[in-house]
C-alpha cells in the first residue's frame, strides 16, 4: 500500500482499436482512487474508435504524459497493430519502468510483451491469446487475476474490472477498493455460465475460435518474431 | 425472442453527467448483438463528459434517431438535471412507446420515472435510489435484474453488464448472449464481498450513504413533485 498523502499519477493508455470495457470497466474503478491524478493517454490527442465503434477521446497524448506512477494497458483487436510500432511500445516501456504498478488488461499483456516487459513474468491475458504469453518470456498463470508483484494482470475483457478492484486495494487498502466496490454496486450475477472455455457449451467455443482463429493467426506469427528478437527459447510444439 | 431475419435498432442514450460504465457495460454487449443497428444517441451531437471525466461521443443527437426497437437508458448522478427536460423526457417517452424492449441501468430508472413510464412496473435501480420508485408508481423489485415483460431494469451501474445479457438473450436467444459472454470473458471474481449494502462492511456502507445523501435528498424531492403531478400517493413514512 501506498501511502496516502503520496498523490498519484495514473494513466490509461488508449488506442484505435481496443476493445472498450478493457479501458471503461478499470475507469470505473481508477477514477474513484483517492488522492489522483487519472488521465488517459493516445497516440495523438484525437478520438480512436473502439473495435465496436465506440469513440473515445484521450485527456492527452502520450508525449504529454508525466511520469505515471500506475499504467494501464488495455487490450483488442487493435493491440496487433501495435506490436511493432516502437513510439507506443517506447512509451509504454519507458512509463512502466518508472511506474510502481503496471496492469494489464486482456491483450494488453500482449503490448506489454512487445516491450519486452514479459520476461519472467507471471502472467495472464484473454483465453484466446493465453498461449502466447510464452513467446514473451511469461509464465503464463490460467488465473482470472495474477498479481506479480506489483504488476497486476487481468483476463479478458471484463476481467479488468476485478485486476482494477485488486490494484485500488494494493494502492489505497482494502477499504478504499470495498467502497469503491460499493458505488458501482459490484456484485455480478451472470445470467448464463458461459465466460470462459471451461463452463461455455462446447458448440459456442467452437465457434468463438473460429471467429477469432485469423487474429489469432496473426497474433501467433508476431509473437514468434518478437520471441526470436528477444532470443527466447519457442514453446515446444 | 425476435425472429433473426429481423433488422434491430438498438439505441443507447447519452448525457451529461452519466455514470459511464451504465452506458459502456450494456455497449459490450449491445454491440455484439446479431442483424443489429446500435447507436448512441444524446441531446446534441456534441460530446459530454462523464461523471469523472471520462469524453463520449454520440453518433447523432436525439432528433436523428430512428425509432428504436430496444432502448437502453443509462443513469449517474447527471440524470437528476434531465428530470424535468421534457425535450429529453418526451423523446423517452416517444422511443419507449415505439420500442418493442426498454432497458434501464441504474438511475436510468428514475429517468423513466420522470417520462411517467414506470407506472405499475416491476423495476430496479441502484441501491441509494432504490426507495424513490414507488414516487413514480413502480413496484420496487430488490433483486439486480429485474425483467418486466418486455422491460429489462438493471440495479446499479455494473448491474448493467448482467441486465444487458439478459437483454441479449430475450432479443436474440441464449445461445447468442452465451457466445457475447464467452467473447468478453465474463465469469467475474470480485476480490472483496462488498457490492451490495448487504455485505458491505457497516462503516463503508455508512460512508457511502453519507457520500449520496445530498443527491439523494434532492432526487427525493424531484420524485415527490412528479408524484405529485402524476397523482400517485405517497409512500407512507
């Protein structure tokens, strides 16, 4: 825990392309930390679209970011795009070696990896790129959140609502994330067992990989570039 | 459910003020439904910010909305200055008419409340304003999702992730709202038990009265004076 008259820069990043909830469930959260500075960050200062449609606008551009204390990295299909674009991923390497925390979101595991910030890591990400994570020196962790740590992973999508939770506890204390948890009324009650490849009717997962199979494709081929540049040891099979 | 070959509009509205996630939850889902038009639409084309901050943008203003066949009403604090808009209430009131399906999150609830829509309905909202919904002639239901025939009401703010599935499944069938949660990972894990006044510790949920009781105090006296004019008899006490 951080002590709280320390004030703390936090910072989202925010790219064409993500998938929304990654960034909009943890605000949610990360807005109500006390004593904050919580902005997001873009490319450029103009609205992205989410992979949806959804348009968001950054507070700032990353070149306009302090130094953040807790970084933010969230996920989607859009996340492929970046994986060689060295201004993000500088960024991102730069921010999270001054940053104390650092949590990813879904895919944004994967931005992390592309910074070569996986290396030893005990991580997770969205069931569909889950075995990727060896690529980037992680040990992958098939847990909904992996705290490493003070880095703090999420699952897919939704899953960065709990990792947020678990971060505003590790930064403020448990009271902090309880009341936090409170206002938002979090007391989820899916309507159906079907959020990940375990409980899922078998039919559905079937076709959710096959949705997902070309991004994945393409997502396994960078990630064996990037381990090759990074000389990491390719995962059997 | 809706046959499939039927074309659906879908439409979110946006405010001033909105508690984000009410919005950006139910947009997860939404988004993702089959042979769908969604939209967001809002009193201008312009964008608003959040009740932290957070910039969304509408697609269109109120007046270039189609009729809708599902709308979705999000809530936050920002409602209490729509209560007696009638160029946001009346184009409530216009859509809901039209709409096969109307969904509300939140204080969103309170909105069609105000549109004098809730008369003898079975709703939900959140906690803090859970006991204003017999002012509006609703029957207030204490559970997190509450569905009224074609109506959907979603408790507070993350409750609208659950509603929204629920949503999916009337409008589209299981099998569809199945796939969206498999797709988003949804099989929460909330790290502390602390999202309902229930099981909240008793200090938070004392702070957190303590933190609404002034937005509370004044939804309470807009919803006595649509009592009022609606001519429903106050609850007692």
């Amino acid at each position: 825990m951080i002590p709280p008259e320390t004030h703390l820069q936090i910072g989202s990043l925010l790219f064409e392309g993500l998938d929304q909830i990654d960034l909009t469930g943890p605000f949610e959260v990360l807005s109500r930390i006390p004593n904050a500075t919580y902005r997001i960050y873009a490319p450029t200062a103009e609205s992205v679209r989410d992979i949806s449609g959804l348009r968001l606008t950054p507070d700032a551009a990353l070149a306009d970011a302090p130094q953040l204390d807790v970084l933010h990295v969230p996920g989607g299909f859009g996340q492929e795009a970046l994986m060689r674009d060295e201004a993000v991923l500088g960024w991102i390497r730069r921010q999270a070696e001054g940053a104390g925390h650092v949590f990813s979101v879904c895919t944004g595991a994967l931005l992390l990896g592309g910074a070569a910030l996986l290396r030893g890591r005990r991580a997770t990400t969205h069931w569909s790129a889950f075995a990727l994570l060896p690529y980037f020196g992680a040990q992958p962790v098939d847990r909904r959140v992996v705290v490493d740590g003070t880095w703090v992973f999420a699952a897919g999508v939704t899953a960065g609502i709990d990792g947020a939770l678990r971060l505003a506890a590790e930064l403020r204390g448990i009271e902090v994330a309880q009341a936090i948890q409170l206002g938002m009324e979090y007391a989820p009650e899916p309507p159906f067992d079907s959020g990940t490849p375990r409980t899922a009717p078998a039919a559905i997962l079937e076709r959710a990989r096959s949705a997902v199979a070309e991004i994945t494709a393409r997502r396994e081929a960078t990630a064996r570039g990037i381990a090759a540049d990074l000389g990491i040891a390719l995962p059997a099979g």
